[in-house]
C-alpha cells in the first residue's frame, strides 16, 4: 500500500467520521 493511497483513505476516513459527529 502506498502512502499517498494511505493517507487519503485516512483523510476520507475523518471526513465521514466528522460528518457523522456534526450530524
């Protein structure tokens, strides 16, 4: 697994984590 593959799975994972919490 690449980095970059690594650390957008990572900022999508906060993002839907964030959406979750405001909702």
């Amino acid at each position: 697994m690449s980095q970059l593959h690594y650390v957008s799975s990572l900022s999508c994972f906060t993002f839907i984590t964030d959406t979750t919490h405001t909702i």
